[in-house]
C-alpha cells in the first residue's frame, strides 16, 4: 500500500492501475514506448541524486515535492523594466505584493513549521521579493538557521547574479546546491531595454554603462558555480520585440558555461503591475511563441524546464498548488514546529516507493505495446493534483497541464492557468467558457470526473473528454492509440 502524500493536502493513493478510462468516440492510438520519459533518468547518478527531490530541477519530481519560499530579502541592486519593486520579484514571482515580510528567525520558524506539516516539502528558497543577495545578511542568516535546525532541506538561492561573484565561497560553504541566475540577454545593447540602471560598488549607472557590468558579473557567477560544481538554472524572461530572438543565443552561452536547465519564461505584463513594460503596453508572448522558442533551444543536452509556474516569493506548497494563505505570519507564529527527521524520512521513503511503481507501470506501457509508430503530435489536457496521475475533478482544476502526445510518448510541454469552474454558484458558464478557450487547441481533457453539463460543452467545442484515474502518461498513450485510428483512413 502506498500513501506519498497522507501528511499533505493531496488524497491518499492506494493503487493507480484499477481505474477505467472511458474516452469518448475521438480517442484513440496509444503506441506507447518511451512513455514520460524524463531526462532525469539519463543524467549521471550523482547528479540525478542531487536534484531527484527538488521540484523545480527535475520535472518528474514537481508532481511529488513542494517547495517553500522564505520572503527575507526586500531590496534590489538593479531595475528591471518587468518589476514594480514593490515586494515581489518577477522573476520568481508573479507581479503582485508578498503578504508580508519575514525576519531570518520568523523564516526558520516557518520553515521547521512547514517541514512539519508538509513533510514532502523539500527546498526552501529564497528569491525575493527583491534580490537575496542584495540582502546578504538577512539571506544568510536564514540559511544558516534552516541548515542547522533542518538539515535535510535543500536549500536553494535565485539571484539576478550581480552580487554573487563576492558570496560564491558562502553559498559553497553553506551547502546551498541549487542555485537560479536570471540571464535576460548576453547582448548589453538588448540589455540596455530592459535594465534601466544597476547599482554597483555604492554607485549607480544608468544605460549601457550598467548592464556592461551586470553582464560581465552574470558571466563570471556562471564560470563561478561551474568551477565550484554547483547546480545552476537559468531562468529568461521572454520579452517580444526584445529578446526573443535574442534568448537562443542566450541559452548556447549559458549551457556552453555549465548551467544545468534552463527555463525560459514569458513576461507577464499588465498596465496594473505598474511595470515601465505594463505601462507602455509591452505584451507577453503568446502561448505558441514561447513554446516554439523553447523547442528550438531543447537541444544540445540541457534540460529546458516548462513546468515553471513564476511563483510568489512566499510561495508554499507544490507548484501547482500555493498554499501560502494557510501560512500567514500571524497563523505560523502561533504554530509550534513539528519537524521531525525521523518522521519526514519514512514519508519520503513512501514516496519514493510510489514513484518507483510509477516508473514500473510506464515501463509497463511501453512494453506491451509492440508496434510504436510515432504519429502526429496531438496536445492533451490534464487535470492532475500531483503525484503523475490524472487525479482531478475537472471542476477542481486551477490548471490543466498540457501534454504532447505522439503515439511514442506523451511529453509535458505546458501548464494553463484557469479560472475555477465550481466556484460555489457565480460566472459559472464565463468560466467554463474561459476554459474551453484555454484548453481549446487540445483534442482531449483527461480528467477523474467531470458532469454533463460541462462535458457536453467541452465535446460541442470539438474537446474530447476521458475519465480515468490512472498514471498521466498511459491514460494520453491510450488516448492517442484511439484516436489515430479514427483519423487514420481505413
Ligand atoms: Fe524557489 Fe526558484 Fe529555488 Fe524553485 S522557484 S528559488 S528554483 S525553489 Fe521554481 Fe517557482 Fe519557477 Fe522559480 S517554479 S518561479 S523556477
Ligand atoms: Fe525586480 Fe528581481 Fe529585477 Fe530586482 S532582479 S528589479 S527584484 S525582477
């Protein structure tokens, strides 16, 4: 019997492979081999073991582990032109304000708090809401503390790399292995549209003089983690007109320098963010755009993430699922920390058990299917709440990962945002509407239940709909077999 997630919010799983897929007349073809494969499998064992748990370093790993992020660090050592410097970063963040700020103790607190109650939360970030190392004190301080008192999280740093080069000794010290560099460009003349000005050495320089040295210093904290042999990602910020087709070249550096995945991301930019970008009506790309940007840069070995979700630098919980209203300051200060190792371990045994039976039933799929011909590429939405299976009340669902599904295998490219269908009674029908347009370039919603109602609409709108509550990769596999055979002619 298997329960990964008893301790969380998530339900328990007692078996995956006793559930019915029910798809609907489209479905079709499975040709399953290499079903969800992830490239965690290909990367050197030690590697593998370092980013194994870590949710935003390995794919697989986001549908079982949680990260939470420790808003210590207020201030900012450059502007960029997509942030309003209020309290959140965009590049780990999506535009708004960070309930509330934490003091290195209250952060801990928070951490051994969270450690306990989600036991399956396994790094603790910071990345903001300004730059952690512009606030180095507050930054470290809060390592340190998390380090001593939890030593089984990882502990993980997302800076824009401009005062990195003087704490690389610290973060190697302090175990921090993870850590995330936003490179927007390795032009200064792209450069120089994005960043206003950078503050450096006690001074400011404005236009092309800063990003010089912003650049010179991203290039060296590259060289920097390299030679001290600590995982780096890059995160970009797609910014149309400016550096979209900029970020390909960005991407050849970056990896030609040792980062490890990079996620490439879209600008999100409303005039109500306040943004210099918001206001002067620069747009974000297009769900198309970036993912033909990031097709074109998943080549050459390194990973390109697509299962980021820009989350808060209070950020709790699984990626998909933030739960960081549940842990306001003034609720975490009245908790008591539970964090018990002993106990967190056997949890993470659970899971690591269910994701091995996991791995077993998609290798299961594979070999059973003898004749693997990869098809058309087809797009698949997916309501899931973790754990790798659809697993969601499409009603439920806050988003809907999107999978490529070719007959070979089913690969995650995407996930959508969506508004809540069952809201408890108003706007039911725009929501609805809002997502049959989010979703309406894929042939099929998987999904563990859904009604009628919005069932017939999703079918009217040319959306194939399939109940099932099965491993992700073997329901869209089983999907595709069906539905080629319907279109392929007889
Ligand atoms: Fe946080 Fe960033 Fe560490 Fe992850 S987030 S500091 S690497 S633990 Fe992850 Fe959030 Fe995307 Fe960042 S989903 S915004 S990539
Ligand atoms: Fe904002 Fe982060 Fe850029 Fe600083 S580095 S200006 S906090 S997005």
């Amino acid at each position: 019997m298997l329960q990964p997630t008893e301790v969380s919010s998530q339900p328990t799983v007692n078996s995956f492979a006793n559930t019915t897929a029910t798809p609907e007349k489209k479905s079709g073809g499975c040709a399953s081999k290499g079903c969800g494969s992830t490239k965690t499998e290909e990367l050197a064992p030690n590697i593998q073991e370092r980013v194994a748990n870590h949710p935003c370093y390995s794919q697989e790993a986001h549908h079982h582990y949680a990260r939470m992020h420790a808003p210590v660090a207020p201030a900012c050592n450059i502007q960029c032109n997509y942030c309003n410097r209020k309290y959140d970063c965009a590049n780990e963040s999506r535009p708004g304000v960070v309930s509330e700020l934490l003091t290195p103790e209250e952060a801990a607190h928070k951490a051994l708090v969270i450690a306990g109650k989600i036991p399956q939360m396994t790094v603790m970030g910071i990345a903001g809401p300004g730059d952690p190392l512009a606030n180095p004190e507050k930054t470290f301080r809060t390592f340190e503390l998390v380090a001593e008192k939890a030593p089984d999280i990882k502990l993980c740093l997302s800076t824009n790399g401009l005062a990195l080069p003087e704490y690389v000794d610290r973060i190697k010290a302090l175990n921090i292995d993870h850590v995330t560099l936003t490179i927007n460009m390795v032009d200064p003349e792209i450069g120089v549209k994005i960043y206003p000005w950078v503050h450096y050495k006690r001074k400011r320089y404005r236009g092309i003089e800063g990003v010089k040295i912003l650049h010179q210093r991203q290039m060296e904290s590259l060289d920097l983690l390299q030679k001290a042999d600590i995982l780096c990602k890059v995160n970009s910020v797609m910014i149309p007109g400016i550096n979209d087709q900029h970020l390909e070249e960005v991407n050849r550096v970056v990896r030609s320098k040792g980062a490890f995945i990079h996620n490439i991301m879209p600008l999100i930019s409303s005039p109500e963010h306040g943004t210099y970008f918001g206001l002067n009506g620069q747009r974000g790309p297009t769900t198309e755009e970036l993912k033909t940007l990031q097709d074109k840069c998943d080549v050459g070995g390194m990973k390109m993430m697509r299962h980021c979700r820009q989350c808060r630098a209070d950020a709790v919980g699984l990626l998909g699922e933030d739960r960081s209203k549940e842990f306001t300051k003034e609720a975490i200060m009245e908790m008591t920390p539970e964090y018990d190792l002993e106990k967190r371990k056997e949890v993470h045994a659970g899971i690591e058990g269910f994701r091995n039976k996991l791995a077993k039933a998609k290798t299961e799929t594979q070999i059973t299917e003898t004749v693997a011909q990869a098809g058309p590429p087809i797009l698949l939405a997916v309501a899931s709440k973790g754990n790798g299976l659809v697993n969601q009340h499409f009603g439920h669902a806050k988003e809907f990962m999107i999978y490529e599904v070719d007959g070979v295998k089913a690969r995650f490219i995407a996930h959508r945002k969506v508004d809540h269908y069952c809201l408890g009674g108003y706007s039911e029908e725009g929501s609805l509407e809002n997502i049959i347009k989010a979703i309406s370039d894929c042939k099929a919603v998987l999904v563990s239940k859904i009604g009628d109602g919005p069932k017939g609409k999703l079918l009217d709108a040319g959306v194939d709909v399939v109940e099932s509550y099965d491993v992700i990769e073997t329901v869209a596999l089983d999907f595709y077999k069906q539905f080629i055979k319907l279109i392929q002619p007889a």
